[in-house]
C-alpha cells in the first residue's frame, strides 16, 4: 500500500510515522486534549514511546504535511488481529476547516483494511462535535461504551465494520 500520498499539486501530503514528528504529534494532541479535558495516564504513555505504544504492536501514525510543516496528526492502534482503534487524531488550529481531517480518516481506514482489521473503533466525547461529525461522515456509528474504556473523558464510542477484502482471482481460474 502507498502509505505517502500527494493531494492534487497542493503541497500537502499524507506521510506514516518518522521520528522528527513525534514532537508534533504529542504537543497537537496536548493543545486539544489540555483545552477540553485533562491529559490522563493513558495519553502520557503513548506520548512518551509512541514506537513501543503504537507502532510496534502493528499501528501506525500518520501526518498531514503542508509544505513539509506538520498540519495534522493521527494513530491507529492494533488492539487485537480484528479491532484497531482510531486515536489520537488532532489538525492544528490554524489548518482546520481545509479537509486535513478527512485525509487523516483516509489514511487510517485504508490503513486498517489493508492490515485486515474486522472493525475500527474511536473513543471519544461528544463535546468535540466537529470531532463527532467527521468520523460519522466516514461511517462509524455510534455504540455503547465498553466498560473498559481506558479514558475518564470517553463518553461516547464509534465503530465501523470493514467488510473482508475481496478475494482476488487467480489467474487461469475459471469464471
């Protein structure tokens, strides 16, 4: 899978996880997090070895560049062989309202059909209506919480079902 994509000659790309943006992936995380809520264990961790947290068990970080500035941030956690979760995901406020989002929400569900994920889950709270809006666009519906959620702010969950990847004939098979 073409993990890099470029967006119609406009400067803005879509890249997977490099080292020299895990600074940016925490602090536009920490800008919504610390203006809505309070930043919880979970988020420290995650922050603190985003390799060992995310990208290690199988997820994936992705970035919205802008003329090679960081605009938009986003994860996809692998929780199990079917379930990864979309997390993490933050656009800066000066980039908002440019459709960074959906490519971010295009990136992590192509991520996920491609690894064979069975269903993708966000966790997140229905103050962040914008938040909300965007990952219905993209199919996720609402659910009930699970009572494991790992976030004192969660208090709505999202899911949506990836259909198998359909099998691809092989060749000289009869049809």
């Amino acid at each position: 899978m073409e993990i890099t994509r470029k967006v119609a000659a406009s400067g803005v790309t879509v890249v997977p996880y490099r080292d020299e943006f895990r600074e940016a992936f925490e602090q536009l995380n920490r800008d919504w997090i610390e203006a809505y809520f309070v930043l919880e264990d979970p988020d420290r961790e995650v922050f603190s070895d985003p390799r060992n947290k995310i990208l290690a068990p199988g997820g994936q970080i992705f970035f919205v560049l802008e003329e090679g500035q960081v605009q938009g941030t986003c994860a996809v956690i692998r929780h199990t062989k079917d379930e990864y979760e979309i997390a993490k995901m933050a656009v800066a406020s000066t980039a908002r309202g440019r459709g960074f989002g959906d490519l971010l929400m295009q990136a992590a569900i192509a991520f996920a059909t491609s690894a064979r994920a069975r269903v993708l889950i966000i966790v997140s709270n229905t103050v962040l209506e914008p938040a909300i809006r965007l990952y219905q666009k993209h199919g996720f519906v609402r659910v009930p919480l699970t009572p494991d959620e790992r976030y004192q702010r969660a208090n709505i969950r999202l899911e949506r079902v990836i259909p198998p990847m359909a099998s691809v004939e092989r060749p000289g098979a009869a049809g």
